[in-house]
C-alpha cells in the first residue's frame, strides 16, 4: 500500500477516511464492491450453464417493459387503445411482462434448487422475493389500467381485499388517476430499486458454486495458485 | 353501437378451462405453467454453447 521511499507518514491514505463520512462511505463501498468485482471480467467455469442465464433474462425483459412503458405512458391511452402502432407496443409491452414473469419464475426455481442464499447470500435470495412481490402488485395496476371489463372486475374483486387489510383508502383500486400514478411512476422506481440491489449484491458476494462444486471443481479444490502443474491431474 | 356491443361481447368470453375433479385451470395459464416447467428442465439438460473453450 505504502510507496514512499522514506519513512512512512503517521496516516497513510487509509487512515483519513476514519474521521469523515464520505471518506468512511468510500472505503466501505470499496471493500466490498471493487470495480473488479462490479464489472468482472470472467466467471469460473460453472457459471457456464444455462441456470444462470434466466436473472439476466428477467433483467432484459425488464428493460423492454421499460422502454415500451415509456412510449405508451408519453402518448398516451387515447394513442394506444385506437391506433395500430398503439396497439402493438401495448402488446410489446404485455408480452414483455410475460417473458419477465416466466424468467423470473425459471430463475427464482433454479436459484431455490440450488441453495443460492449459501454462504452469506441471504439478503440476495431476500431481495429476489422482494422483487417478486413488488413486480405482482406492479402487474397487478398494470392490469387495471386495460379499462376494459376485465379489469373492472379485477378491481372490484381486489377492492374488498384491500378493504379489509385496511388499505383501501391510500391505495383505491376503484381511483384510475391513482392507479396510474402506482404503475407509472412509483411501483416500477420500487422494481428497478430492488432488482438494481438485487444485482450489486450477486457482483458482491460472487457467483454462488453449485452444490457439489467443491469435489469436482477445479477453481474451488484448488484456488488460484495451488493448481496442480500437470492439467491432467485436474479432475 | 352494435359495433361497441360486439366487441364488449367478445371481451367477455371466459377462455377455455381444463379440470380434473376440483381442478381448474384457464388454458393460457396452463400454457405459461408447462412452458416454464420446460425452460426448468432444459435450462438443466442443455449443454451451454462455448461453455468448455475457457480454462
Ligand atoms: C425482478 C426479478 C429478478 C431479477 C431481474 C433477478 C436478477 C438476477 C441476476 C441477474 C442474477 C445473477 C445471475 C443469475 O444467477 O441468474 C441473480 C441471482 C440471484 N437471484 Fe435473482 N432476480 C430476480 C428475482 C429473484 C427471485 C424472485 C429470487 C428468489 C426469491 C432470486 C434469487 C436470486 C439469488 C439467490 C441469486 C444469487 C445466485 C448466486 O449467487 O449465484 N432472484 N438474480
């Protein structure tokens, strides 16, 4: 750490983070996220397997959910319930939320068959269901914004429910303004919040290795270093 | 008007449903359930492209 030439100073760099916030914040958030964390440049090799592709799938249907919410919530209902282009992107948008669901549903099975939350991963497997419940209840005013008879009913199932847990009153499935607000604005800052915590925290703890890594696993049996020198005695 | 009455018609139909004794199940929601069950089992069994060109 210390490069210079003389005697070392009283307080190297490090040191100076202690007395303020920021400097304290830096030296926490470099622990644990190096940028070679962050952004790294390889996985080890069971990470070459489909089972961790669906997170990064649920995270591009996400991006196009965005976008196409985007558009449509800049026209407007009176552009995408009549015209054509409306239409498809309100389609685009729709099937986008299918594929988000299917990924996240895929992923969410894989992530639990394999133990995921080992070795200090809890609050990742944590925020992944917290990331599924806010998605429901985004899907949900999504569905009541189709101002069809559909929806209708939905609301009115979905009032008394409300209702009785007690929250009618600041969340009125039966306020259309209202429910917009929830779908437009505020429930997909939540989503993109979490699934965004959701993510640093994989980059954080690294990949998790499979159940049965340790035995077969070069990179685990022998970490950096202390690899065998003939590559055939790798298993 | 009867165009209206038409097209509220057609958004009412219920789908088709599946049951087995207490089970019921809309078809849409059913297609959706084995096509995730499939992506499960194949993202197991499908070989990843390119996975062993790394050391
Ligand atoms: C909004 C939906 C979600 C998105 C966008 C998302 C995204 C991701 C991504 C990109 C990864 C890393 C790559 C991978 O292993 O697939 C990941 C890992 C993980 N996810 Fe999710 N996820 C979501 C929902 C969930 C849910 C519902 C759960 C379970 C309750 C969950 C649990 C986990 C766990 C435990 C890991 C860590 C795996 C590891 O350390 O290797 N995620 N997620």
């Amino acid at each position: 750490m210390n490069r210079h030439t003389g005697p070392a100073p009283e307080t190297p760099d490090l040191e100076t983070g202690l007395y303020t916030w920021t400097g304290k914040s830096r030296r926490w958030l470099l622990k644990q996220l190096p940028p070679e964390k962050l952004l790294p440049e390889d996985q080890p090799s069971y990470v070459a397997s489909w089972a961790y592709v669906f997170g990064m799938g649920a995270v591009a249907a996400l991006i196009f959910i965005i976008g196409s919410g985007v558009v449509l919530s800049l026209n407007g209902p009176q552009w995408y319930h009549v015209s054509g282009l409306g239409h498809f992107l309100n389609s685009a948008h729709l099937w986008s939320v299918e594929l988000f669901f299917m990924f996240m549903v895929v992923h969410l099975w894989l992530k639990f068959w394999m133990a995921a939350w080992r070795g200090g991963r809890v609050l990742t497997w944590i925020t992944g269901m917290v990331a599924f419940l806010v998605s429901i209840v985004t899907a949900f005013t999504g569905y009541l914004l189709q101002t069809n008879f559909d929806s209708q009913w939905i609301a009115f199932e979905a009032k008394d429910a409300l209702n009785a847990v007690g929250v009618g009153a600041w969340f009125n499935v039966a306020n259309l303004g209202q429910v917009f607000m929830w779908h437009i604005m505020l429930l997909p800052l939540a989503v993109g919040a979490v699934v965004a915590l959701h993510v640093v925290l994989v980059r954080a703890h690294g990949v998790v290795p499979p159940l049965d890594a340790a035995e077969t696993d070069a990179q685990l049996k022998y970490p950096s270093g202390s690899a065998p020198e003939n590559e055939a005695d790798q298993p | 008007m009867h165009e209206l009455l038409r097209q509220a018609g057609r958004a009412i139909t219920p789908g088709t449903y599946f049951g087995w004794g207490e089970v019921t199940i809309q078809s849409g929601n059913l297609v959706i359930i084995i096509a995730m069950l499939a992506l499960f089992v194949l993202a197991l069994l499908l070989p990843f492209p390119g996975g062993r060109s790394r050391k």
